[in-house]
C-alpha cells in the first residue's frame, strides 16, 4: 500500500504519485494534486492539454482559450483559426463564376442580377413601343394636332342674322 507523497518525481501527479501527467504537457510537468499542465506542447491547449490548436502558424495557441499567438495558416480565420475559408477563382481561360473568391463570387452575383436588370429593361421596353403602335393616336403629327387645335374661320355673314 502507498503512502501520502508530499511531492512527485516528473511526469506524475496524486496523491500516491501513481498518476501520469497528461501526454500533451510541456516537459511532462503537471500540479501534483489534478494534473493540470503548467504548459501545453505546441498545438494543443486545455488544462489537461488535450484539445488541438486550431490552425495557427507555428501551431501555437493560449493554453487557457485556444486563441492563436500568431496569424492563421492559409484558408483559415477566427481568433482560433478554426473557421475554414473557401477559396475560389476565376480561371485565365475565362471560365466564369465557378471557382472565384468570396469577393469574386458576390461580383458575379451582382453582374447576373444586373444582366437580369437590363433583360427586363429591355423587354418593358419593347412592350411599351408595341402598345404604342396599336395606338392611333401615337401616329398623328405635330400639324395634325395644330390643326385640330385652330378654330375654324368663320365668315361674318354665316353669322349675321337679318332684322
């Protein structure tokens, strides 16, 4: 039967000194009562130092949040660097929208909505000028209407009636 340790050779923890120290702890080391790692090797973090680093540069993160110490790898964001960022393109060869960056990608948005803008310009447009071809009265002249518009001259003696 073991004993009360007052203290634990490396690597171990407990009160018997039986328990090993997390994998993932810097050099082995842990509190002697719970195990918790004084420090995490690269790219793990937790108290035991067993969550993985999201994708930082270098692998480094906070052992208490998991926030990245330096930038993200490429295609990665967020203070974790966990969030996976779709990268597109569009190709030299013209190959349209399929593959483009975010950005990109909204641009081809806004240029189909906007072809789509114009194509219903377009037709109002031209179903306007059919209706007014139908109309009569969109085929009558400037004279015609300056005519219409002129009273007639009337002769004084239409108008004089005899006593």
């Amino acid at each position: 039967m073991y004993g009360n340790c007052s203290r634990c050779i490396a690597g171990y923890y407990s009160n018997t000194c039986r328990e090993e120290c997390p994998a993932n702890c810097t050099d082995g080391l842990c509190t002697m009562d719970t195990g918790i790692c004084y420090a995490c090797v690269p790219g793990y973090h937790g108290n035991k130092c067993s969550e993985k680093c999201g994708h930082c540069k270098g692998g480094s993160c906070d052992k208490d949040t998991g926030k990245c110490m330096t930038l993200c790898e490429d295609g990665y964001a967020g203070d974790k660097c966990d969030v996976e960022v779709i990268y597109r393109y569009i190709s030299r060869t013209g190959n349209s929208c399929g593959h483009t960056t975010l950005s990109v990608g909204l641009g081809c948005g806004v240029a189909i909505l906007a072809l789509l803008l114009v194509i219903i310009v377009q037709a109002k447009r031209k179903h306007s000028q059919r209706q007014t071809d139908d109309c009569p009265i969109a085929n009558v002249g400037l004279k015609d209407i300056e005519k219409f518009l002129q009273p007639e001259t009337v002769d004084i003696q239409d108008v004089l009636v005899p006593l």
